[in-house]
C-alpha cells in the first residue's frame, strides 16, 4: 500500500501543477499523506495550507497555525475515500476561489 499510496499522493500533487516537494506518506497506521498546497482559503488568508489523507477520512484541508503543533482541519472533502485526482484538484482550487494555477 505505500507504493500506491506514493503513487496516488504524486497523481494529486501534479493535478494541483506541484511539485511534490513538500510532500510525504507517513507509514504509521493509519497510513497519512501530507501535501503542502500553494495558495491560500478566503476565511484565512494568512495561513498556509495543506492537504491530508487517511484511508479511513479520505481528504482534508488543513490550515498551518503560527506556533500550533498541529494542523487545524477546516473541510473535508465527501464522497469516495480516494476520489479521482481531478476530483480533489477541483475541490482545492474551489475551496481557494482559484488562486491556484489551474493545471487542467
């Protein structure tokens, strides 16, 4: 599952035109991806975000606090725990009213 699970992490990170830099799989159970997002959410908009991923959540976006350990979760994305790429690039470049570059 870690290599499909790299695969899938590397098809979303190239939907959203990244680079997969700030990326990662963490292997512990449950098995967790992080994606770094460029771009910002309306609702806080001087916060940096991220993607993340549980087999048993499916996708997140989470908000980076100055001095917060953790990340704080502000949407999940519903339906299928692994939705098509395209679908979670959508979902992102919505939730940050397309001020990503769009990678159609």
């Amino acid at each position: 599952m870690n290599s499909v699970a790299r695969q899938y992490a590397w098809r979303v990170t190239q939907e959203l035109g990244l680079s997969g830099e700030s990326s990662c799989v963490d292997r512990d159970n449950p098995l967790r991806l992080y994606i770094a997002v460029e771009g910002r959410v309306p609702d806080h908009p001087d916060h940096d975000i991220a993607l993340l991923w549980t087999k048993c959540h499916g996708w997140s976006l989470a908000i980076e606090e100055p001095g917060a350990a953790e990340l704080r979760v502000v949407a999940h994305l519903g339906g299928p725990v692994e939705p098509p790429p395209r679908t979670v690039a959508r979902w992102v470049r919505a939730l940050c009213a397309d001020r990503l570059a769009t990678a159609s």
